[in-house]
C-alpha cells in the first residue's frame, strides 16, 4: 500500500470551544476526505497558541509551540484551512499566523479553503480574503470551497443537506484533484523575484 497523503487542517479561530462550529466543519471535511483518499490528518489549532503567537513580531521570536504548528503546516501535502468570520474577515491572529509561513513553503501545495461565519453574508470570504491569501502563497486553492453558517448545524452534526452536498462535492473534487497532481513530475521550483 502506498504511504499516507500528510493532510494537515488550519482551524483558525483564536478561541477554544469544544462547540466551535469551525472545528466541526474541519472534522467533518476530513471525515469526508478520508473516505475519498488514503490520509494521515494532523490537526493545528489556533486557539492553543493564540496568546504566545500575538506576543512575536517575527518567526525567531516564537515559542516552540508556535514553531511546530508552523512546520507541520510547511510539511502538508493538502492542506485544509478553514477560519471564521470575523469583522468581514478572517481573525488578525490567524493572519499573524499565516504571515510566519515561509514563503515558498507551500508552493503548488493544494489548499481547500473554509470557513464559518453568522449568516450567509459572509459566504464569499472564502474567496475575496482567503484565496488570495494563500494564492499569494503560491498554493493552488482548490475550486470549490465550504462555508457554513449556524443554521447547517445541530449540535454536532450537520443537519443542512445543502452543507452535507458541499462537503462531499469539494472532497470529492480535492480527491480527483490530487490523484491526477500524483501522476504529474514534479518541476524544479523557480524561485520568483
């Protein structure tokens, strides 16, 4: 059997709930992807890390806490990030976050974006604030995104069939997606200006 896809999943919110509608997505995503793709999931949370990451300017001054959820994030073979809205977008602390991410560390690497928010307003986050965030990046977003809003849930579990479709659409396509990336060879990076 071939080794495990190293997905790794960005829950950036910056407090913690054990109700986090946020978490609940991302579980949910990976549960969906597992059953598409063989996957070691790793899961790095924001909130764990929130109050020692505000406190660094740079990435050497972070604690080593903050260092490994960096690397684990650089290490990811797909990576899954989903954040909730906040003010219109996504937290600061999940910006300050990205912003210690080495800049070509997830170059090509496929990203399948999410996020939570209040209301449907807030749906097109996704693609006017995370997309390119990451496209700055160079990761190749993947197409289709998962936004939910506090009606698509009851307790844990998702009670919106429109949300449950979603899930399984993006899954499914981030599946079609990395089995036809397998089959590409790799290019030398170039480095950009």
């Amino acid at each position: 059997m071939s080794s495990a896809l190293k997905v790794v999943a960005l829950v950036g919110s910056p407090t913690s709930s054990a109700t986090s509608r946020t978490l609940l997505l991302v579980r949910h995503l990976l549960a969906s992807l597992q059953l598409r793709v063989h996957a070691s999931v790793e899961l790095v949370e924001l909130a764990p890390i929130a109050r020692s990451l505000g406190q660094s300017l740079s990435r050497d001054e972070v604690e080593p806490a903050v260092e490994q959820a960096l690397q684990t994030i650089e290490a990811a073979e797909l990576l899954v990030v989903a954040a909730p809205v906040h003010r219109g977008s996504y937290p600061g602390l999940f910006k300050h976050l990205v912003d210690f991410i080495e800049l070509e560390a997830l170059v090509d690497t496929p990203v399948l974006l999410a996020a939570t928010g209040g209301s449907e307003r807030h749906a097109l986050v996704i693609d006017h604030q995370l997309r390119p965030l990451f496209s700055f990046l160079q990761a190749h977003t993947l197409p289709i995104g998962v936004y939910a809003t506090p009606a698509d849930f009851e307790g844990e579990h998702i009670s919106s069939a429109a949300l449950q479709a979603r899930i399984e659409l993006a899954t499914e396509r981030a599946a079609g997606h990395l089995a036809t990336q397998v089959l590409e060879v790799a290019a030398p990076l170039r480095r950009i200006a």
